[in-house]
C-alpha cells in the first residue's frame, strides 16, 4: 500500500497542533504507518515540522488568495477571510505552537508576507472607519491569527462544531474589532 504523503502530514497536524513535543512513533502511530515509513518520507523530525509549517503558510496563503482580502470592503473581506481560513485552523493552530518554526529564516519570511497582507486588511479598515483605531493592525492581525488556531484547538477538542467554528469566529472578532458608532 503506498503512503499519501498528505495524509502523512495530515495526521501530523492532528498531532502536533495539540501536542507540539509529540514523538515520532505517535505521529507515525497516527498516520496509520510504521515510524521507519515515516523516516522514509521525512528524514527526521525537523524535516517534518518544517514540512507541515511550510504547508500551513501555503493553505493560509491560498485563503487569503480566495478571500481576495485586498478588494472592497474591509470587513466583508475580513468574513471573507474567515470563510476561506477556518477550514485549515487546526494548521493555524500547529503554526502558533511551534518554537522550532521560529528559528527557520525562510519560514518566517514566508509569515511575514501572510501577516502583512493581514496587516494591511486593518489598516485598510481603520483607514475606511470600519475597525478599531485606538487598536493597531498589526496588534489585530496577531488577534485575529490566535483565535483562528483557538478554533482549530476548540474543534479538535469538541469544544466547537466544526459547521459553528467560521460563525463564532467571526462574530466574536468582529464584536471586539469594529468601531462603535460612538467613537470619535
């Protein structure tokens, strides 16, 4: 039977998201393969976690894509943006976990692109008095990363129904990004 190295690294996000200094032989255990398959596929840990955090920045990458957050009106963006992210939360999730990640100059420039992309969401809704100004874009863009992994935990926890996790999300961002009439 041949290995689906997305399945591999599928069960790898189950994994990791939740349990960051997982062994090998439970991630493998996961996979439904023997930890010498899992050596065959990525030579060792590092090349693991380097491998799902690449995977995730290219998922959150495409969401942004998809979600077109650069046009029209910033929140129906930022909704947009939910939409299209929150099927990969659990990915979000492994991605804020994981110290090891931090230390790879390629992965964080790849973050770096993904999060100024965000960044200029808000400031493109500040800018249109649709968010929060007294908040900084990027303090909202950091905001908004964590409750999407927050999702991810809570869906693989039970906490929250996979069908609820876009609703919740939103509503409870937005309840606390955007700008009440009131302020000036």
């Amino acid at each position: 039977m041949a290995t689906d190295r997305d399945s591999v690294l599928e069960a790898a996000v189950g994994v990791l998201s939740r349990r960051p200094t997982a062994h090998l032989d439970e991630i493998a255990r996961a996979a439904g393969i023997s930890r010498a398959t899992l050596h065959r596929i990525f030579p060792g840990r590092e090349a693991l976690i380097r491998e799902v955090g690449a995977r995730g920045l290219r998922k959150f990458a495409a969401a942004l894509d998809t979600a077109e957050i650069e046009s029209g009106d910033a929140q129906a963006a930022l909704r947009r943006l939910v939409d299209a992210v929150v099927p990969d939360a659990a990915l979000c999730a492994f991605l804020a976990g994981e110290n090891q990640l931090y230390d790879d100059p390629e992965i964080n420039e790849l973050w770096e692109i993904q999060d100024a992309r965000v960044r200029a969401l808000f400031l493109r809704g500040q800018q249109q008095g649709v968010f929060r100004i007294e908040l900084s874009a990027g303090w909202l863009s950091e905001a908004f990363f964590d409750l999407v992994a927050g999702v991810g935990w809570a869906v693989q926890d039970g906490r929250l129904a996979p069908r609820d996790s876009a609703y919740s999300l939103a509503e409870l961002f937005l309840g606390g990004a955007l700008r009440s009439p009131d302020q000036s």
